[in-house]
C-alpha cells in the first residue's frame, strides 16, 4: 500500500499542476493526511489528522480539495443510507463493496470475486453494459449482534429485521388491542420501518400494522433465526 501511496502522490502533483488549480501546497497537504487514514473519513476527520500533522487549514478548503481529489478520481464520496458524507481511497484497478452496520454504523469493506462475476454474467444476460456499481449490505455487526439484547421491546428494532414476538406486557388493554389488529404472540414480523416518529410499521406475511410506540415498547421480540 506504501508503494501506491507513492504513486497517488506523483500523480496528485501532476495533475494538480496540470490543471493550474490554485493553492497547491496546500491542497498536497490534505492529500498526504487524507492518505494517512485507512478508513472512510468526513471532512472533519481530514481537518483533525491535518491538525495532528501540524498543519491548520479551513474545513471548507479541505472540502472544496476532497471534491477535486473526486472529480480527478484520487478519492470516492459516498453517503450510506442518507448519512453523512464520507470519502475513502479510490486506488486505480481495485474494488470493494460495503456492509454497514446500522446501529454503531461501522462500514465493513470486502471484496468477492464470485459476486462481481455473477453481476457481470447477470448484466449480459439482459444485454445489458455495465459501467459501474455498488452494493451495500445493511445489517448488524458481530460486535453490535453481541451486545443484542435477548428478549428486546420491539421499539429497538432497526428496519428490516425479522423478529418473533414472544411477550406482550402491559395488561389485557393491550393484548386485547393487538389481538384486534391481528398481532399474536408467535408471530414472525418483519419491520418496515422505525426512524424515531411517533409510529413504526411491521408486517406479518403480506399485512401491514402501524404501532404507536408507546404499544411498541410492550412487544418483547426475539430474532427469527429460521
């Protein structure tokens, strides 16, 4: 990886100069710190590595480099599931996918070969020409999947996992309500959606339910691990 960092920064000086773009020295620094961090990084964690290098320059300056490092193709921005943004490393000649974690929002970077060819083989068979992709795998992380809570209130549970619900607490009001909308313990839930509102959406088999959270915190739910 050293021997391409070397690379990344001949070409940098290169271009950069080619194209008469303006404070260069300057811009050569948020290249060498940016390089410095093998990670998806914000703006901010250019600005900090810059800072721990010696070197104090504009978070708008840092950003307004990260763009053009984009635009001559040193660095790639992304945004995974409308969050903030992020730039890492585009090395020529390499590729990698994403998982990301969605409750410490760690980002996994991997890299499988069977996947890209099957992508390939399936654009042909539409005659399709594919120029580029990504794909990216939200889910939950060894770490977090530890920490999992056995037996959570429903109100926890992040869109897209399948649950089973095992308790309803909060008396037979309750029970009685969820009854009424269809909702029995044994059931296996998917859930739709749940961003802090007011109500989230589950749904068992092809029916929906919206839940007032208030009722959601009475569901404890359990994984459907078959």
């Amino acid at each position: 990886m050293k021997q391409v960092h070397v690379q990344e920064k001949h070409q940098f000086k290169k271009l950069f100069k080619q194209e008469l773009i303006d404070n260069f020295e300057n811009r050569f620094k948020v290249l060498e710190a940016f390089l410095q961090v093998e990670k998806h990084v914000t703006v901010d964690d250019v600005v900090y590595q810059l800072k721990e290098n010696g070197w104090k320059l504009e978070p708008e300056f840092v950003r307004e480099t990260l763009k053009l490092m984009c635009r001559f193709g040193f660095a790639h921005r992304s945004r995974f599931n409308n969050g903030v943004v992020l730039y890492e490393h585009r090395h020529l000649g390499q590729h990698h996918d994403h998982m990301i974690c969605t409750k410490c929002r760690k980002i996994i970077e991997f890299e499988e070969d069977q996947i890209e060819q099957l992508q390939i083989k399936t654009a042909a068979a539409y005659g399709f020409h594919m120029l580029q992709h990504k794909l990216e795998i939200y889910g939950i992380c060894a770490d977090c999947l530890k920490e999992r809570i056995q037996g959570m209130p429903l109100i926890l549970a992040k869109p897209g996992e399948r649950l089973v619900i095992r308790e309803i607490n909060g008396g037979a009001n309750a029970k009685m309500r969820l009854l009424t909308m269809g909702l029995r313990i044994g059931d296996k839930i998917e859930v739709i959606s749940n961003n802090g509102y007011k109500q989230l959406a589950v749904a068992v088999d092809l029916k929906r339910y919206v839940l007032g959270r208030g009722l959601a915190e009475k569901i404890t739910v359990e994984a459907d691990n078959q």
